[in-house]
C-alpha cells in the first residue's frame, strides 16, 4: 500500500554553533545568527562543547560563536578550554562579549579567539565579523585585540544605563602602572647552584624587601619565575597559575606592553608576579629570543625585575646572564654546591662567556656560634677563587614554615635572621640603583662589618 505521508525536506547541514551558559540570554545572537544561516546552527553549553568539539563531526563546521557575559567570568578557563579544543578543531572562532573585564577579554582572545563583536550586537556587527574570518587574509591578533578595545568602549558609550560617573575603571593593579624614570629597570637573577640551597626563597623575600625599600617612593618590583616544571613562587605566595602563561611565552614577539601587565598577577598591591605555567613544560618551549623579550618587557615598565631561574642550564641562561645587573648564584656551604659552583664556572669559561655580572650568595651560613665555621667558609671561598657577594643566616625552621604559609618573611618571621640579612641586601641593591640611575646622592661608603674576620661585599 502507497504512502500517504508527504517526503520531509533534508535539514540544512550544520554549519555553525553558539556556545553558551544559555543562549536564551542572547536573543539578539539567535536573531542574527538566522539571519546569517538560517536552519544551519545550533546551540551548546560549555560543557557539551567540549565534547562535541572532539568528535569528527565538529571538523565539518565553518566556525563557533561564544557568547559570554560578566556572570561567565568565572567559568573563563573552561571558556578557553572551549576555543582552544575549536582551534585544534580547525574552526574559526568568534567572541560575543558583554560586560567581561579587559583582563578577561584580552585572556579569551589571547587563547584564540578570531574575532570579537560586542553585545547587544550592533546592526551588522555578527554578519561583519563572519566576513572578516572568511576572508582570505585574516585579521592579526593585535588588529583583534584593538578592534574589541575600541568596541568596549563605545558599547559602554552608548549605554544609557550606566553614567561615565560611575563606569567601573579597568582592574589593573596600581602597583604596574608606569614605567621607571630611566625607562630600564635593573635586573637580578638568582639560581641554586643545587638543590635545597634556596634560591627561590631568596628571590621571593628579596622582591619583598625591595618593594618596602624606600617608604615614600617604593620602587616597582616585577618577580619572574622562569622554573617551567617545577617553579614555586606562586606557591610560595598562594597565588593562581595563570593558563596564559604558556601562550605569553610561546608567543612574546606579539605582546606590547599593556599585554604583558594583563598577565601579571598582584600581590597585596607592592609586588607583580610572572608565575610559572600551570602546566609542567620542556625548558626548550622558549628560547634567548623569547626570553630577551620577556625581560625587555618586564625592564620597561618596573624599577627592579627579580628573575627567579630554574636549577639548571638551559639554551637561554646566557641571555639572562649577559643582561643581568647581576647574576646570583645561591650556594650552600656543602661539597655539593662546591662543585656544581665549580662546574658552572668552568662552563662559562670554555664557552667564552664573561662572568663580570657573576655574584655569590652563601645561603644558610653557620651562626656565630659555630667555631669552625669561619674555616669552613674561608676554605669554601678559596676553593672557588671567589667572594660572597652577602651571606645570609640560617633561618630555621621557621623558614619552611612560613615558606608553608604562602607568606613572605618579613610578614611572619620579621625578628628570623634570614629576613635582616635578606632586608640588608635588598637595601644595599636599593641603594647602589638609586646612585646608578642619579636618583640619590652618592653617600660615602658604610664600614661594612666583618663576619668571622671577613669582609663580604
């Protein structure tokens, strides 16, 4: 028997999708995203992205449209967990944004994102931006990120609601604003010549202390961890392990510098942090080019960069060593940082590599009360033919114990003798700046004391 039943038509094949908490809350996206394809999109939620966006199926799309909002800022590494999975997809990825903060905003366009256009959606705006992304010669991500600035801002022009009185100011931290008066800041490294020697303990602290160097005109401080596997500044502060790491370090050459302070995570309002990546990374991802920008960057815009490297040699410690005001190298008063001194210096010298900028810190020196102690140190120095730049006490075990707080010294262990002879150095480097730079008279030179009969300095 014949059917009666009328042959239904083909669904148009699915050629685009909107990703959202609820696309329900976008009713101008659904209009114009019918107005651009008609039948041929559909809808999912963050979650059931990512799974589609695995599937072979996903491949066929032409592009994505996120569509986020001020309450979506929480959910912002599951959003760039999103553009990422579409940009190994293949797909073309479109932002729709209202009320995101400009942190947020640059993060989601440095994760990927093709373009942007700015909700409630202009007349045209969405059909403008799915033209921009067919073209054959796309936009650049710098062009991406000035067109979403400017869209930002005459959204927020146009909006009756909100008075220019009481618009919300971008949450950039006070303590990155500007640059320093010669426009180059001073650059210290710190690297354990072996392990346990405390080298980010050191740098930590003495980013701290030189943040409270000065009490009417305290310096920017910028600490950099460049541990890629195992950096713990940000442990050591609790503080969060920006996802953008990775993609500010794999792609430097693009960054300016108002990008480079989007990154930095504050702390407590003295002191801007570059954390380590929140994923564990071969120490070749970057090299002396990206590294040298990196610093460049950081130079320009603080007083005093404090790079804390990682406990090893890589491709790129040479840059950081020939552009360091100085260079320390953290040692225990132990065979094995003896040797492992020694074999770092041997290795500068058969690679032609000037070691002016080259200092010591002796780290966890015996107290007063050890009467060998002052042998043992003078056998240390001559083995190596060197002078300790400053030696520093042994804190303890209150040390580990504040280090387990995510505090500095200085806020817990302020009477330790670690934290003077950390302040005493951070003073001196303080000091020696300001006299460099001709911010300061130079004073005459201070007596310094002996310790064990000798003269470090």
């Amino acid at each position: 028997m014949a059917s009666n039943l009328a042959t239904l038509p083909e669904p148009e094949p699915l050629r685009a999708v909107t990703v959202s908490r609820d696309v329900q809350e976008f009713d101008l996206l659904i209009e114009d995203m019918e107005a651009e394809l008609g039948e041929g999109w559909g809808d999912l939620t963050f979650v059931e992205a990512l799974t589609f966006l695995r599937q072979d199926e996903a491949r066929s799309l032409e592009f994505i449209v996120i569509a986020a909002d001020k309450a979506d800022e929480v959910r912002l590494p599951q959003l760039q967990d999103v553009i990422r999975t579409a940009k190994r997809a293949g797909l073309k990825v479109i932002l729709v944004a209202e009320g995101l903060d400009p942190m947020s905003m640059h993060e989601l366009l440095r994760a990927g994102a093709d373009d942007f256009a700015p909700y409630p959606l202009p007349e045209s705006a969405l059909s403008e931006a799915v033209t921009r992304i067919r073209a054959p010669g796309q936009s650049s991500d710098t062009d991406v990120m000035k067109r979403a600035g400017a869209d930002m801002v005459e959204a927020t022009a146009v909006t009756p609601q909100q008075p220019a009185a009481t618009a919300p100011a971008p949450s950039v931290p006070a303590v990155t604003t500007g640059g320093g008066s010669s426009g180059t800041g001073a650059l210290f490294a710190i690297q354990s010549a072996a392990g346990g020697d405390g080298a980010t303990t050191i740098a930590v602290n003495l980013a701290w202390e030189l943040a409270h160097a000065d009490k009417l005109n305290p310096p920017r401080v910028c600490l950099i961890d460049l541990g890629l596997q195992f950096g713990s500044v940000a442990t050591y502060l609790d503080l969060p392990r920006k996802t953008t790491i990775y993609d500010v370090l794999t792609d430097i050459a693009s960054m300016d510098q108002q990008a480079f302070l989007q990154v930095l995570t504050p702390y407590k309002d003295r002191l801007s942090v570059f954390t380590a990546p929140s994923e564990m990374l071969p120490l070749d991802v970057v090299g002396p080019d990206e590294v040298a920008a990196l610093v460049k960057l950081a130079r320009a815009a603080f007083d005093v960069v404090i790079v804390d490297m990682p406990g090893t040699v890589t491709s790129w410690t040479e840059t950081i060593l020939q552009t360091a005001d100085i260079y320390f190298l953290a040692c225990e008063l132990e065979v094995r940082s003896a040797q492992n001194a020694l074999r770092f210096q041997r290795l500068l010298q058969s690679e032609g590599i000037a070691i002016d900028h080259l200092a010591y810190l002796l780290n966890k020196a015996p107290g007063k009360l050890d009467m060998s102690g002052r042998a043992r140190i003078d056998k240390f120095a001559s083995s190596l033919d060197i002078k300790f730049h400053a030696v520093l006490a042994d804190g303890g075990k209150q040390v580990t114990e504040v280090n387990d707080q995510a505090a500095p010294l200085r806020e817990l262990a302020a009477r330790n003798a670690l934290t003077k002879d950390i302040a005493k150095l951070a003073q001196d480097l303080h000091n020696a700046r300001e006299q460099v730079e001709g911010m300061a008279p130079a004073k005459p030179a201070a007596k310094k004391k002996a310790i064990f009969g000798l003269q470090f300095g």
